[in-house]
C-alpha cells in the first residue's frame, strides 16, 4: 500500500476529493403486468420476482 511520505495540505485534499463524481445509474426497460418500468441493472431480479414494487 502506498505511504506518502509527506503530509498532504488541506488545500490539496480537498483539491483531489473534488475530482470524484457519482454517476446515475443506467436504467433498462422491464415489462411487469404489463407496464414498461425503467429501473436500474441492478435491481431487475428483484423487481421480477416481486421483491421490489416499481413506482413509476
């Protein structure tokens, strides 16, 4: 693991903190009882089998 070797100032921290950006998530289309829902990846088993309930 990287050590660094000497102290890194405020400014600099939150300098490097700032770069970081959430991305959305992508949402792909499932059909439940007959109705298109765009839900994200992730989730799509557990909207399928009724797990989660899709509030459109």
């Amino acid at each position: 693991m990287a050590v660094p070797k000497r102290k890194m100032s405020r400014s600099n921290t939150r300098h490097r903190r700032a770069q970081w950006k959430a991305s959305p998530p992508d949402l792909v289309p499932i059909t439940i009882d007959g109705q298109r829902h765009l839900v994200p990846r992730n989730l799509v088993r557990a909207y399928q089998r009724g797990l989660l309930t899709p509030t459109d």
